[in-house]
C-alpha cells in the first residue's frame, strides 16, 4: 500500500515542520511519498524528495490539504491513502505507517483512521481529541463517526467517490462533512488509540475566528448533510450547548454572528444522508442531533 503524507503550514514553526519531517522520514516500510503546502507562506529549505507548493494567500485548512493532496496526482491518485499531520506534531513511533498500512489492508472498507493525539511532555490526551462522545478513555480503539483531521490517515478513494474536504469551511467542522458523505456510501471510520501523534495540549479557542467559524460551520454541516426535519434538532441542541457552557460575552456575540452567517450564506451542494446513515451513526453512539 502507498502512502502519502500532507503537511500544511503556515511557515511559523520551522523547527518543528523540521522535527515531524525526520520522524516521517524513520517510519518503518517502505519510504512514504511526502507534501508540504506553504499555505500563504514562503517554504524553507525542505530535502529534495518532498514536493511542495507555497500559496499566495492562506486558504484554510481544508484547502491547504486539498491541494496537498493533488500534490500526488489529481484527487491523490498517485497513492493509496493519504496521511494528514499538524506541522508541530510529531510521530514517537516509528512503526506508525506500517501500522496504518496494516489495518488498511485487513479491512478493505475501512476507509478513515483517527490517531491519538497526546501532549509530549505529560502523555495527556485532551478529551477534544477522542472523536467520540465517551471519551474518559483515550486508550480504547473504537468505530467513529469523525475524526481529527490534523492526525489521521484517509483513502484516497474517498476524496474520489464523495468529494473533498469543503474548501468554504476555512477552519472546523470540514472533518465531519467529509466522514458524514464517507459513512454515507458505506465507509467505516476508526479511532486507533495505537496510533499517536505527540502533539503540545492547546485550546482550539486560541484562534480569533474560531467562535465564528464554528458556529457558521455548524449550521453549513447541517444543512449540507443532514435531513431537513433533523436540521433544526440538531442547531437547536448546539445552540443550548453553548449558551450552558456560559461563553464570555466577545465569545457568544462571535458565535451568535456566526450562526446567523451560516444561515444567510451559501452552504455549497447539499448532499442529504439516507435515513439508513442516520441510524447508523445512532447505533455507533453518535445520533446525528448531539
């Protein structure tokens, strides 16, 4: 099985792209074909065998990866699954590819695994970063319905048969658009506790248009993906979420501005899921309404 690897970076954390780079480069098996996008960034000097392309504006995250991904042929024809990392993460061990190649192989409908992420220095794993809703053990291997997409491993396949990763999104949630169409057409998506990617523990608040983005990009997800009678369900559990976890007043007018975006903007195509995947993703423990 070839593998691909997608970096994105912002060109703000050299050292570290340099870091992730040599544990790619010691994973065991054959050599893993890699990307790195300069997302609105000029590149250092990077070894010769990875291809690169530097951006003229940063166009989000799912952009970004977008294009790392045609780095290996349109849609990553050129691989068999691509390999998505953050650009201050690194791999610890170096049998993580083999590993991804091995269970790609024993499950050929298996179409998305989800690493582990854990803080370096104190081994914690944030309960953020286990896509599930039970999520006090990030040690258990279980089926998912998401996954983080700054650690993870996709067929290529997939980008092919339900599109890629939404563009529009910039930042958040595009993850979740992408398993949602995956699940749809009978993917199966995993999260590998084996898996690990070392990764400093920070709060994804850090980023000033976060509140925004995650509440427009909710109200896209659901009307992109989700049938209409279960649209209003889900924003509207969403919307009591977060009034009860009692944001700061900057943060709640940010979301409150974002979730009225969303609904007055272009969502992109709508692809609504069967009720066959709806069921589905209830029995997996995650009911598309939480």
């Amino acid at each position: 099985m070839k593998l691909g690897v997608v970096i994105i970076t912002m060109g703000s954390r050299p050292e570290e792209l340099q870091d992730l780079l040599d544990s790619v480069a010691k994973q065991q098996g054959p050599a893993l074909r890699v990307a790195v996008v300069g997302n609105g960034t000029p590149l250092p000097p990077l070894p010769g065998d990875v291809r690169t392309v530097e951006l003229p504006e940063n166009i989000g995250i799912p952009g970004g990866r977008n294009i790392g991904v045609d780095l290996f042929g349109p849609g990553g024809s050129e691989v068999d699954a691509v390999v998505f990392l953050d650009d201050d993460g690194i791999l610890p061990c170096d049998d993580t590819a083999e590993l991804v190649r091995a269970a790609f192989t024993a499950n050929p409908r298996l179409g998305i695994i989800s690493f582990r992420i854990a803080d370096p220095v104190s081994g914690v794993t944030q309960r953020r970063h286990v896509p599930r809703l039970r999520a006090s053990d990030p040690m258990r291997d279980s089926p998912v319905t998401t996954f983080l997409g700054g650690a993870c491993a996709i067929r290529t396949r997939i980008f092919r048969e339900v599109g890629r990763l939404p563009e529009e999104f910039f930042y958040a949630h595009e993850e979740t658009d992408l398993a949602w169409r995956a699940l749809d057409v009978g993917w199966q998506i995993e999260y590998r506790s084996d898996l690990v990617l070392h990764h400093p523990a920070t709060s994804p608040s850090r980023h000033a248009v976060y509140h925004r983005l995650v509440a427009r990009n909710r109200v896209w997800l659901a009307r992109r993906n989700l049938p209409w009678v279960l649209v209003p369900v889900y924003l509207g559990v969403w919307f009591a979420l977060t009034l009860l976890r009692r944001p700061s007043r900057p943060a709640l007018r940010a979301w409150l501005g974002g979730f009225r975006e969303g609904w007055t903007t272009p969502c992109g195509e709508r692809r609504p899921m069967s009720w066959r995947t709806v069921w589905r993703l209830t029995r997996l423990g995650r009911p598309p309404i939480i």
